[in-house]
C-alpha cells in the first residue's frame, strides 16, 4: 500500500514541476535593461564574495588583484551599456529570447 501511495505522491510531483504552463504569454520576459541590471548585481555580489575570501586569506594578492580587476571591468562595462540604454530611453527594450 505505501508503494502505491509513494509512486502515485512522484507522478504528483512530475506532474506539479514538469506540467507546461498553458499560459505562455503570461510568463513574463526580461528585457535587456533588466538582465544588465541582475548581471550588475550578481557582479557586485562577486566582488564582495572576492573581497571576503581574500581577507579570510583563501586567495593570494596576485590572484586576488587579477579576479578583482577582471569584475571591476565586466562591472564597468555592464553599467555603460545600462546606462547607455537609459540614456536612449529603452527602459522598454526588445525582448530576451530565452
């Protein structure tokens, strides 16, 4: 009996997490202001992450200046193209193809 009930509880499961959504059109789509705006993020949570590790001594001072200096400059290019973006007024931009 509780093989039953487990087997029927995983096709449930399958079923909740697999099921496509009918709905496509309401699942909302980033545009690329949005995405550069999470990537400036994840960006800057990196950096933090770098500056931490480096004080508890788990990168050596080249290492840390070469990763430091490699996310400063993917920063420092991202928020041009945000702010480039903004600028044009393309707060509304074309749609991510996902």
């Amino acid at each position: 009996m509780s093989t039953i009930t487990c087997a029927l509880l995983l096709i449930g499961i399958f079923a909740y997490v697999f099921w496509p959504e009918h709905r496509v059109e309401a699942q909302t789509q980033k545009t690329r202001l949005d995405f550069l705006r999470e990537r400036k993020d994840v960006i800057y949570d990196n950096l933090r992450d770098l500056n931490f590790e480096y004080r508890a001594g788990k990168y050596p001072e080249e290492d840390y200046q070469a990763q430091r200096a490699a996310l400063e400059n993917e920063a420092a290019e991202t928020i041009a193209e945000i702010e480039l973006l903004e600028r044009q007024g393309l707060t509304h931009s074309p749609k991510l193809s996902s």
